[in-house]
C-alpha cells in the first residue's frame, strides 16, 4: 500500500494569509497538482498535515476526495501516526514543491527510508540541509516508524523537518535529482509569481513527453504556447472542444460536399482541437474528460477517411476508394491497440499523423493516393507494434 504525506502549513511568500498550498499552479492548486502526482504513483491514501484549515483549503481537500482517495487531515505527528497503516510505503511532499510524475514514481519503487538530494549548491534557500554536501530535494520515502518515532516527541517540533532529520539518521538512502529535474520545473517554492513560472515548466515537460512525431513536433509546441493562456482564464477544456467540435464538423461536411482538401483540413483542424483541449484537461485533473477528448481526437480522423472513401466511391461508381478507407481505419485501429502503454517509436503512425498523410494527398489532387498512403503508413506501424509485442 502507498500513502502519501502532503503539507499545507506555511503562508506563501508574496500573499500574506494565503497557504502556499492553495496558490494556483497549472489550472489546479499547488496541493492538487502533489496529490494528483502521488495518485499517478499508486497512492491510496493521502495524509495533509494543515496548520488552519481556510476555506480554500476545504475546496481543496473535497476536490482531492472526489478522485475516489482517502484523505485525511491531521495537525500532529500523533494523528499522522495513527492514520498510516504502519506497513504502508510513505512517500512525503515538501510544503511548496513542484516537480513531475517521474520523479515521484522513481520514489515509490521500493520500501525503507530515502531521500531525494541535490547538491547544497544548486540548492535554494528554502532546501533543508541534510549533511555531505548535499540538501534535500521536497521529495522523501519514510518508514512509517519515523512517523512513531516523531510523535513520541515534544508536539512543537517541525512535522516536516523533524521527519527528514529522523531518516537521516536511520541511514535513509540519498537518490540524487538528475539534472533534468531542474530543467522541467522541479523547485520548492512559496511564492506565487515563482510558482506561475514552474507551472509553465512542468506543463512544457508534460507535453513534450508525448509520443509520436505527429504530438511531439505539432501538437506540443503549439500546447506550449497555448495552455498557459488557457489556464490564468478559466477556459473548461470542454469549451475548447466544443470549438474543435465544430470545426471538425465543418470538416466532415465539406468533404461531403466534395471540397476534399478543405474538409481533411478542417478535420485534421478538429483533431488537433480535441488533443489540445484534452492536455488541457489532463492538465486540470479531469482525468475522465481528458479520455474522452483522446478518443474525439482519435475518431475524428477516422470519420474523415471513411467519409471521402464512401464520397469518392460514390463518384467514380466502384468501393476501391471506400474499401482502401476501411482498410486505412481498421490497419490504424489495430496499430494503436498493438502499440499499448509501452512508449511509441516516433516515426509510428497516430490518427491524426495518418489523416495529415491523406490530407497532403488530397491537396496535391489525388485523395485516393492519399488514403493508400495512409492504410500503408498505418500498416507497416501495425506490423512494428506486433513485433514488438512477440519480443
């Protein structure tokens, strides 16, 4: 069992009376954005040590416990005690860190005491220093006996501080942050315009994560640009798919109309709607939307295809032009199921990458050479994502 251990006690910096845990960060709050890392990592239960509970705070917490999560509060290390089972791996947040699900999963693959370390001068001023050179990096696995351990102290003690003091000295295992890390936004911090600046880092390196040539070179950079405007305005993903709704719609009935470029270029306009909305989405932790806006962006592409094959079928008076449009969605149908949760080669073909091939067929003048490209692009990906699979 995984359980994680947040804060939520110290004022930020520059918004006196405001927690640091409930300044904005990436559409959510700074906690949200914590306990949405540690449930990615497994975490069944999260503990939020909280000096006063705001009603901020509450919001907060009953946003968190609608993700189906235990979540407790406690003001003391004996409450915190009592809720963690004693065999539980604990994984502890630092009040004010920001950072991104890899690093927090690679705390979580063992039991026994461990801390994330830098070293003390790459370390800000907010870096608690645990000795050798080295600071702690807002990131610790703790055996839940420190927790024990803690409570049977004076009831002034630092939770926080106190608890990395306790694994230090039972030998706690230093893992170094890999310089990446800091590149992708990993920093404590209590301050809101600092924080506004990591969240824009650790929204770049989510999206830059995403495989595939079509999302890491199309659609990522424009996310870059895009999202943080998005995010200070409140804009619901749903909004933004609504609008791709409509432009993948038009699409669809131009192609119907016969305006094959403009209709596959309006569908593929859609698509990349639908994949920008569901980072946004991902990004707010509407983890329920953000997979239904992938599918949108994954159906839509589809729809296209099969709407020119039947038109141009319909035409020319044969199916060669509708049966090449099946076999171009069904040969991408199966690649992307072939191809799994495993990470994608990045010449792999997604929906959309597949309906830009039929696209640029369709400008040139010839759509049905369009979509033979695309069913064999989508072919030879099936092929790769089953020999990989055999592996």
């Amino acid at each position: 069992m995984l359980a994680g251990l947040l804060f939520a006690v110290h004022d930020a910096d520059d918004r006196p009376g405001m927690l640091t845990a409930t300044l904005p960060f990436g559409g959510v709050t700074l906690i949200e954005y914590q306990a949405r890392l540690l449930v990615a990592a497994g975490a069944s239960q999260l503990v939020i040590v909280v000096a006063r509970l705001s009603p901020e705070l509450l919001g907060v917490i009953g946003r968190i416990g609608r993700r189906g999560i235990a979540v407790d509060t406690v003001r003391s290390a004996v409450e915190a005690a009592e809720k963690v089972h004693p065999l539980a791996r604990l994984v502890m947040l630092a009040d004010g860190l920001t950072t991104t699900e890899d690093v927090v999963a690679a705390m979580t693959s063992d039991a026994g005491d461990a801390l994330l370390v830098i070293a003390e001068s790459d370390a800000g001023a907010s870096y608690e220093r645990v000795g050798g050179g080295m600071a702690w990096a807002g990131v610790a696995r703790i055996d839940p006996r420190r927790l024990a351990e803690l409570a049977a102290l004076p009831r002034d003690y630092d939770i926080q501080s106190t608890l990395v003091r306790l694994a230090a000295q039972a030998q706690a295992a230093h893992l170094v942050l890999p310089a990446a890390a800091l590149r992708h936004g990993h920093a404590i911090e209590r301050g809101g315009a600092a924080l506004a600046l990591r969240g824009r880092s650790v929204l770049a390196a989510m999206v830059s994560g995403r495989s595939g040539w079509f999302d890491r070179y199309l659609v990522a950079p424009v996310a870059r640009l895009l999202i943080p405007k998005l995010v200070p305005g409140g804009i619901p993903a749903v909004a933004l798919a609504g609008a791709a709704g409509i432009v993948g719609a038009a699409g669809l009935a131009a192609v119907w109309a016969g305006l094959d470029a403009t209709g596959l270029v309006l569908a593929l306009a859609g698509s990349f709607g639908f994949a920008q909305a569901a980072i946004l989405g991902d990004l707010r932790d509407e983890r329920r939307v953000a997979s239904v806006l992938d599918a949108a962006a994954a159906i839509l592409p589809g729809l296209a295809a099969l709407m020119l094959g039947y038109r141009l079928s319909a035409v020319a008076g044969s199916n060669t032009a509708l049966v090449v449009a099946i076999a171009a969605v069904a040969a991408a149908a199966l690649a992307w199921r072939a191809q799994g949760r495993a990470p994608r080669q990045l010449w792999w073909a997604s929906p959309a990458a597949l309906l830009l091939v039929a696209t640029l067929g369709a400008i040139a003048g010839a759509p049905l050479l369009g979509l033979g490209a695309a069913a064999l692009y989508a072919t030879a990906t099936v092929s790769a994502g089953i020999e990989r699979l055999r592996r």
